[in-house]
C-alpha cells in the first residue's frame, strides 16, 4: 500500500526525490493514470505529477476525479499538493510559500464530485476546514525545521483559466477575501475531501496577480520563479514526509 502522494503543480515534475522509481499506470471508471512511484524515508511514497511530466495538460482539462480515484485505490491517506499561484496580497510575495486554509470557487465547467445520484447516491461533503489540519500543521512543522519562512494561512480563490484574470476580477477577489489565484485546487481539494484523503496545499507564489504587477502576465514569469524556489519545496516535501 502507498499511503503518501505528492501531487506536484506547475514547476515541480521531478520525482528524483524518491528512490526505486518506477512508473505505474493504474485504471479508473475515468481514464487511465499514470504516476511514479518510489521510496523516501522508508515510505512508500506516490508522485503524480498535475500537468503531465512534460506539462501538457492544462488545468480545466485535467482529469481530477482519474488522479484522486486512483490514489485512494492506492491506499493513499494523505496527499501533499503544490501549486503556483498569482497573490492579491502585498505581504505574500513572489518566491513566498502559504499554506492555504480556505478557498474561493470560480471554476465553471469542471466535474467536481464523484456523487452524481444514481447508485453512489447524493452526499454532501463538509468543507468547513478545505484543508487536513493535521497535515497542515505537518507541513508548517517542516517549514519551522528548514528554517523557512511560510505563511500560515490564505485564501486561494480558484478559477477556471486556463487564461489569466483580468485587473477587475482580481480587484473583486481581493474584495471577496481572496489572497491568491491558482486554477487547480477546486476541485482538488474537494474529491480528496470525498475519497476521506486528508490532503493539502502548499502555494508558491510565482507573482502578483494582473494589475496588481504592472508588467501583463506570462507563464514563463510563473516558470522562472518556481525553478528559482524549486529547491526550497522539494525540501519542504521531503522533511514533511520524515515527519
Ligand atoms: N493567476 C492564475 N493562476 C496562476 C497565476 C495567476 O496570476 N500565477 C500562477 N498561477
């Protein structure tokens, strides 16, 4: 059984922290998925990387509910999650990790739960706390040993991308309480919720949000600072699984 799986977001495609590598292709009722798989620190450890390893696929494509499906059949119970994300907030700057404890859903054409009536039936999943506490603490445990600095809560307010926002939509997310922008933990974080695998996020920010920065926006500025940082959550992944 593995029980731990790292989802890695944009920037983080290397699963060279684990030893033993091998590649896996696991079926589900909604595709095939495939993922890495290793040791690290005497645990079986999963690694599934969100785009694809060569970043090919874009969020509102992903194939959330294959990914999560599949790591339950693992036997996952806990998920780690990075994610870049644009920040609406002064104080978390480019390069700066959250640990986010609350979300905001803009998404609009996506799947976001496995219980669609019929024989699973109808379930309503609480989402008072969008994000496993104890894993939470874990991670901002790891972050205390390595002596990194992380911000212990924020906002992620998802939308549906894969275009970036406009200066108004993020002057409204600010106003909503939003302090970061991504486009892949919704419905993330909720199917985890659903298949009972205590899962959560950290966020790099890689910039701040459209009309927040004065320059416009490209993917590349997001590539740029997560290779910059790459080291840094790597290390923060690897000492929260010793933990
Ligand atoms: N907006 C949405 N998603 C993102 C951003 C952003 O500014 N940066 C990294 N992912």
């Amino acid at each position: 059984m593995i029980k731990i799986a790292i989802i890695g977001g944009t920037g983080v495609y290397d699963p060279n922290i684990l030893k033993n590598i091998r590649t896996e292709e696991l079926a589900t009722p909604y595709g095939s998925v495939r993922f890495n798989a290793g040791v690290y620190a005497g645990k079986e450890v999963a690694f599934l990387p969100r785009h694809g390893s060569k970043h090919s696929i874009p969020p509102h494509l992903i194939n959330y509910r294959a990914n999560i499906w599949a790591l339950k059949k693992l036997g996952v119970e806990h998920i780690i999650a990075t994610t870049a994300v644009g920040s609406l907030n002064i104080a978390m700057k480019p390069g700066d990790f959250v640990l986010v404890d609350q979300f905001l859903d803009f998404t609009k054409g996506r799947v976001s739960t496995f219980y669609e009536g019929g024989e699973r039936g109808v379930v309503h999943v609480d989402l008072t706390a969008p994000y496993c506490p104890v894993l939470r603490n874990t991670v901002s445990k790891a972050a205390g040993i390595l002596d990194l600095s992380i911000h212990e809560h924020g906002v992620y307010v998802c939308t549906e991308g894969p275009r970036f926002e406009t200066p108004a939509e993020i002057k409204m997310f600010a106003r909503l309480g939003g302090d970061l922008v991504g486009m892949t933990n919704v419905p993330e974080a909720v199917l985890a919720r659903e298949a009972e695998i205590c899962y959560s996020t950290v966020s790099m920010v890689t910039n701040y949000a459209a009309g927040i920065s004065e320059q416009a926006l490209t993917h590349g500025e997001v590539l740029e600072t997560m290779a910059a940082n790459a080291e840094h959550i790597k290390k923060l992944i690897m000492k929260s699984i010793e933990l």
